[in-house]
C-alpha cells in the first residue's frame, strides 16, 4: 500500500484527536474489584472519578474499624487540581451521616448495606458519607471531571466499598 501524504496527513490528525478525547463516561461500577488503587478502594473506579489514571496514590494507617479518627486513607490525584480521597474509621474520622442529611442539597444514599448514607456537593467538593455503627466511610472528591457527574461518581465509589466497610467482608488488596 503507497502512503501519500495526504494518508499521511490523516494518520496524523487521528492520533491528535485521539491525544485530545474527553474522559471515559462509563458510571464507576457499585461492585468493587481488582486492582486496587489502595487496599480495598478499586482502581477502576478510582480513575473514571478522576478523569484519567491517577499520577500518585498514598495509602495511610489501616482499615481495622473501632481505632479512632481516620483509622484509613487512601489519597489519589491526577497531577492538576483533581484530588480524590477515601477515609474510614471511627468517631471524628468525618461527617455522620445525621449532619451531613442537614445539608441543603444532601442527598440519601440507597444501598444494601448496613447504616446509612448522604451525599453533598458544593462548587468543586463532593463528598458522599456512610455510617455504619461508630464507623464512618467517606469519599471525597474536589475538582472537575468535564462530562463526569462528581457526586455519582462518589456515592458510587463509597457503595462498592461497603461489604467490608460496613458488612464485615474481607477488605481486598491488604499486602500479603
């Protein structure tokens, strides 16, 4: 096959708008699985939030429940203004549930899991909240994802982490 410029030409502005796409607009799945950008908060969902891979992850402390304030971290960010962050732990470790359901624009979580949940989102700051006995799971994101709805993306990430936030399942991806 003879390459022509003009095939050349059209090689080379499909590379560039490929370069340029917008963010994948697949929903961050409410079933977490394998990898994982931290011990159990999963990779997949962790990227689609952020609009693309994140550049640097930093896991903190553990997900033993009933040890104080943020007992659990895991901090993800995309190099620019978008910072995504998972804490759970006990008393203090973030908002409850009853005051974040204060909030003008909260919304209820609906999930199958043990306690209760709320969602909130104000400028560039989602955060989606469950409380579960004295435990409190929360994900938060500031930024924006152009064509991502923030507070979704979210709720969704805290739900998929609730059969070992909340329901006594073996939190996935602890080293060995």
């Amino acid at each position: 096959m003879r390459r022509t410029p003009a095939t050349l030409t059209g090689l080379a502005l499909a590379l560039l708008l490929g370069a340029c796409s917008t963010p994948d607009d697949s929903p961050v799945p409410t079933t977490a699985a394998a990898p994982w950008a931290c011990p159990g908060v999963p990779q997949e969902g962790v990227d689609l939030i952020l609009g693309g891979a994140a550049e640097d992850t930093e896991t903190r402390n553990s997900w033993e429940p009933g040890l104080g304030h943020a007992t659990f971290g895991c901090l993800a960010d995309r190099g620019d203004d978008a910072r995504l962050t998972v804490t759970y732990g006990g008393p203090g470790s973030g908002p409850t549930a009853d005051s974040m359901k204060t909030m003008r624009g909260a919304v209820p979580i609906t999930a199958d899991a043990t306690g209760e949940g709320w969602a909130d989102q104000s400028d560039e700051l989602n955060v989606a909240v469950w409380e579960c006995g004295d435990n409190v799971l929360m994900v938060r994101f500031e930024g924006t994802v152009e064509g991502r709805d923030s507070l979704t993306d979210a709720t969704h990430l805290l739900v998929s982490m609730l059969p070992w936030a909340c329901d006594g399942a073996e939190v996935p991806g602890l080293p060995g």
